[in-house]
C-alpha cells in the first residue's frame, strides 16, 4: 500500500536490532507490520482446579499461596519455587533467573498462574508461568489473543506491541471497494477489519474481519488477473512453429512410452505453438504425472524453429535439476542444442558467461530461478516461456517474464491439484490441460495414521530405512517453540531426533535460513550426504530425491489435505517402496475422517476435491494449503465459496466498467494500480 510506508523503526521502542529481528519476518515498514496477520489466536480458559491438570496441557489455576516462595541458586542459575493447592491437588511452580519474584510470591496472596504443565520426580510442574490478578486475567480472558510467526529473539509479545503501536499511528486507509458490493455482502469497512483481524474480541468479530480481508485478496488478484487476459487474448503470435522431425524421435527413443494424458496434453501445447495464437496454458498435473518431459519436448520443439525458450523454477536446487537433467537427456541422445542455467548464487563471471550464451543465441534453452527476468538477461527471440510451480510466481513475474520477449508463449506447470472449478476461476488469463494419469511401474506410496504414541516406532522404522542406504523427511508445522502454539517445530525436534538416532546423520531446513544455505542443504540431502531431513513446507516443492523413502508428517493435522498430498509426493519417486506416516496430534472432530481420505487415495484431485466437501467456514486456521499464490489470508479450498461470489462480482463490474472511468470506482482504479505496483516489486526483491 501507499500509505504506512514509514520504516519500522520509527515505532517506540525498535531500534536497529529489533529492527533487523522484524526485516528477518519481511516486516520493513509499518504498512508491512499492519499486513502481518496472526497465525492463530489464543484464549484464555477459567482457570482450572488443580486436580483437572494432566501433563502437556496448557491452561490456567488461581489460589493463594501457602508459604511464600524459596530462591535457591545453582552454579548461575536462580531457581524461584512456589506451591500451589486447593484441596483438589498440590501443583509445583518454578521460575529461573526472576528471583524479584519473591516479593509478589508471598504468603497469603492471591493469584492466578498461566503456563504449560509438565511432569517432573511424578509431581506436575508448570515452568516459567505467567502471573495474573484476577482482574488482569479476566481482561485476558474477555479478548482473543493474537499468534504471530516469530523469529529468535523476537516473541509474540514484542510483536503483539508493535501491532498495537503501529494501528494506534496509522493512517486510515480510504475505503476502496463500491458501497454496493459491500453492502451486498456484509462485508465490514477495511479499516475496522484490519484492526480486529489482529485483535477480535471474540470469534464472530474475527470471522467479520477475515471475511472482509479474504474479499479483497480474491477481488484485487481476479481484477489483475482479468487485466492480463484483456491484454493477452486472441493476440496473434510472432512465433508460428512447425512440428519437429527430431521431438517425434526423441518421443520414440525414451526409455519410457508416454502416458495417454501425456501424449493429449503435448499434442494441446503443439497445437498452440503453431496456431498462430499466443499460448497461455496452465498445464496441471500431480506430483510425479510427468509434467517436466512436457515442457523439455515443448522447449525442443522452440530450438528447432530456430527460436529461445526459457524455464523458470522457484527454487535454485529445483532450477539446476531441470538443467542437469536435460543435460543428460540431450547428451545421451544426441541432442546439439544448448541449455544454460542462470541463478542468484552463480558468481559474478558464471553470470557473466551465461549471459552472453544467451544474448548471443548459443543458448537455445535457458533454465534458473526468478533470476531469469532480471533487466540484464537479454534474449535472442525467445518465444516460449514456462514457469513451474506456477503457484509460487505473482501475477506480476508472470506478466514480466512473457514481456522479456515479443510476446512469447506462456506455459505454466502446477502440481498443486486444484479442482477445475476453481482453477477456471485463478487461472482466468490461461487455457487449462490436466495430466490425469501416473506413469506405470511405480509402486504405490503405504500410508498410515498414527498418533503420537507410534513415535518411537516410527523412529525405529526410519532407522531401518537409513540402514538399507534410503533416506528420510520429517514435517513439522513450526520452525522454533512458541509458548502459544502447541505443534513441533523444527530445531528442537532435531534435537530430540539426533539424541533418538544417534550416528545418523539429520539436518534441518526452513524457511528463515538463507537462500544459500537452503541450496547447500538440499543438495547434500540430493546427494545422499544427508540421511534424514527435517523440515517445514518449505521442500513442497523441492528436489526430486528418488532415495528418499519415508515422508513422516508430525501434527498432520494442522495442513490441509492437498499440501499433506503435496508433500508426500516428494517419496516414491524411485524404485522402492515408499511410505508416508502422518501422525495426528489433535483430538478435533473430524480430523480422523479428513486424514483417512488420503490414508484411501494417492489421487491429488480426488483428495482436493474430498477436501472441498469437508472444509466448513470455522476451518481457517492452520490448514493452509494454496501454495503461497498472492493471498495471506485466503485460502481456495476453506474460502471458495468466496472465490466464486468474487469472481462473478469482478466480471459483472468489468463488463460494466472496463476501464474503471466510473466516479465510484476512482478509489478501486487506485487500490488495483498501487496492487500491481506491490506485484511487480516483489519481482526484483
């Protein structure tokens, strides 16, 4: 947004170092910090009677103490005990390293202790709690509390503060959307759904905000997408191409014949090289469908009409498998047309090199990252582009990779399993083909859901993997503790697994590490250097590993359906059996009935589509599942009902006001301008 463009670091009490902490979660200014939404919220219980605690719940108890409380110190540590009963049961409070405790913690004093509660000697124990009154606990408890994602060094706590100060200094942003459409459909003005999306005061009023803020991610996404298929359709192409003598032989000499859904969808992507027509196709299909022969052969076919084409992965790792692998398809049949990679990591004079390879049209076939629509790539009629993992690319890098060349084709790749319905409506600016069959001679992936008590059963199983020379991932929901949250996260389940599997070599990976680091880790693990893996989403789309054999889920019931399926297709990519355990540490209904549909079907589109029937409107925290598209807070499978009411509200609005000239559609041409501004910027971060 235009507005709230002040640096983060005007807010009282950030200065550099924190400063750094918010730019690690991509919060620079305070317009960023203000569209930082919570990853869930929090609500504070009646506290309970002591008898009620078990071990590993969080919650809350109120009582006056007994005896005031001990401070005893062990080599630098300050150890604060207290005790707490009530008739029901006797409850151990410890804090460390807060001994000015001792002076609230007094005999005879009322308060209220908030914390996890843990076994300790077979006595429970709640560590580090928070201290309420009672009328502080019960301000506590009239409100929900926000969650934010954190980075080391930086709680909820500090960011919850900054959220307060910066909608406290803000300024209003002027309402965009036409009075009629949101009178329509009961959407809240922005403003107030801005400020109670990050503190609602119950859950209606949170449903109120998000609905509003769902509304406007679809609406300004399908407005720009419908600019790009104004701009594009019907456009004749400069690049008419003949079928190619040398594709047809390639086709006959793989070691594989192509599947019938594959033969159907490159014959489409054909027709539309030579039809005179400029080619937008989404080409869809499930993990492991085959989709990147597709785009080889389609690339083939741009060299052999004397033309470039150009294939852009999210990732580097994912990027420089493409190449390395037609690299070998080409030299293990006598292909003499040259692929070049180009990333953000190749030095100075690798990029340098690649480049004139490229403007000198040596290079027929160029592969890399986002780092391919950089200004200094310059291309030598380059007709044919294809984006994979198209959902992980902004409306805005789709549009500036086509205008790299004069009006080149476009083809992107989604392994996203979207039912069609849906996809019409996101892809709008593309023709749709699905790859709707797996390649034969692949052994079905083992699924099983577990709950938390197999863990040590899985960890033997894993280890008998390793020992055969397979490898491992390991999901968990979160990369560090969060006192709030309860779900494992990555740093300290690494831990817990190295103690676990010792002289097994276990490494993590997410998404806060940096870009180099994330290579060097997914390439050890490609390498097999790396036994086991343990990571966030951030390998959804990764590296095709064809070792790797078990895909172990932990709290597989904060994802949704087709990301857990999205997952999982990242084993039984080689000639062993492949497993997937997913371990369900939630006790919510239905979540049973959810996970059993992928525990029947390995079928990405049945399983979304199984999804889309079981998803209700209360589903909207933690089971995120579009990839990362352009949306922070809607989701197309909790949220389609939404997507397709927006759809049509955009398509009638455009058909009345194309060019958006209306006097009430002023502040709408402005908010969708300043939209596509963010789109493109965030091309060249």
């Amino acid at each position: 947004m235009a507005q709230n463009q002040e640096s983060i670091r005007t807010l009282k009490g950030i200065g550099d170092k924190t400063g750094k902490l918010f730019e690690k979660l991509g919060i620079y200014t305070v317009g960023d910090l203000l569209g930082y939404y919570p990853r869930g919220y929090h609500t504070y219980e009646a506290p309970a009677a002591v008898g009620q605690l078990k071990a590993d719940m969080t919650g809350a108890v109120a009582g006056i103490l007994q005896k005031s409380a001990s401070v005893r110190s062990f080599q630098h540590t300050k150890v604060i005990t207290a005790s707490l009963a009530d008739g029901t049961g006797t409850l151990q409070l410890i804090w460390f390293n807060m001994p000015f405790l001792k002076n609230t913690l007094q005999a005879g004093t009322y308060h209220i202790f908030y914390g996890k509660v843990v076994k300790k000697n077979n006595r429970l124990t709640m560590e580090q709690p928070e201290i309420f009154t009672r009328d502080g606990y019960k301000a506590m408890m009239e409100h929900m509390q926000p969650i934010y994602g954190q980075t080391k060094g930086l709680g909820n706590k500090a960011i919850t503060k900054a959220v307060a100060q910066a909608l406290a200094v803000r300024q209003m942003e002027r309402e965009y959307l036409p009075a009629y459409i949101r009178k329509k459909y009961e959407l809240s003005e922005y403003n107030f759904a801005l400020e109670h999306i990050h503190f609602p005061e119950d859950q209606q009023q949170l449903l109120f905000a998000r609905k509003r803020l769902v509304f406007d991610e679809f609406f300004l996404f399908l407005m720009a997408v419908r600019q790009l298929k104004e701009k594009r359709q019907d456009r004749k192409s400069a690049w008419v191409m003949k079928p190619a003598g040398q594709v047809e032989e390639l086709i006959g000499n793989l070691p594989y014949d192509l599947t019938k859904a594959q033969k159907k969808v490159l014959d489409e992507v054909l027709a539309d090289l030579g039809g005179g027509l400029v080619m937008n196709r989404l080409v869809q299909g499930d993990v492991g469908s085959g989709k990147t022969i597709i785009a080889v052969l389609a690339l083939l076919t741009a060299a052999y009409n004397g033309c470039q084409g150009a294939m852009m992965a999210p990732t580097e790792v994912l990027a420089k498998q493409h190449y390395e692998g037609m690299c070998s398809l080409f030299e293990s049949h006598g292909i003499r047309k040259v692929p070049v990679l180009v990333t953000g990591s190749m030095t100075a004079k690798e990029k340098r090199i690649a480049y004139e390879k490229i403007k000198s049209h040596e290079a027929d076939i160029i592969v890399g990252t986002h780092a391919l629509i950089q200004d200094k790539v310059v291309y030598d009629n380059l007709a044919l582009v294809i984006t994979d993992e198209q959902h992980r690319f902004g409306v805005g890098q789709r549009e500036m990779l086509g205008n790299k060349g004069k009006e080149p084709h476009v083809m992107v790749m989604s392994a996203t399993p979207i039912p069609r319905t849906l996809a019409i409506i996101l892809y709008g600016d593309l023709d749709i083909s699905i790859v709707d069959e797996l390649p034969g001679g692949r052994l079905p992936i083992k699924n099983c859901v577990v709950g938390t008590g197999y863990r040590r059963n899985a960890y033997s199983f894993i280890k008998k993997q390793v020992e055969q020379g397979r490898q491992a991932y390991v999901i968990c929901p979160m990369v560090e503790y969060s006192e709030l949250l309860e779900a494992e996260n990555v740093l300290d389940y690494t831990k817990t697994l190295r103690e676990a599997l010792p002289g097994i070599s276990i490494e993590y990976l997410h998404g806060k590490m940096k870009g180099k680091e994330k290579n060097e880790i997914m390439e050890r693990f490609a390498g097999g250097e790396i036994q086991i893996l343990v990571s966030t989403t951030v390998i959804e789309v990764g590296v095709n590993v064809p070792n790797a054999t078990v895909m172990m889920i932990e709290n597989a019931e904060r994802f949704g359906l087709a990301q857990l399926h999205q997952l999982r297709g990242r084993v039984g990519r080689g000639e062993h059996q492949s497993y997937c355990i997913m371990v369900n540490c939630g006790d919510q209904e239905g979540t049973a009935e959810r996970l059993d549909i992928l525990n029947r079907s390995n079928d990405g589109f049945y399983i979304a589509s199984e999804d889309l029937k079981l998803r209700g409107p209360g589903d909207i925290f933690g089971i995120r599942q579009s990839g990362d598209m352009e949306f922070k807070l809607a989701d197309i499978f909790t949220d389609a009902n939404i997507l397709k009411t927006v759809s049509e509200e955009v398509n009638q609005l455009l058909k009345e006001d194309k060019e958006l000239l209306k006097e009430e559609h002023q502040d709408l041409k402005r908010r969708l301008l300043e939209y596509l501004e963010a789109s493109y910027d965030k091309v060249n971060l």
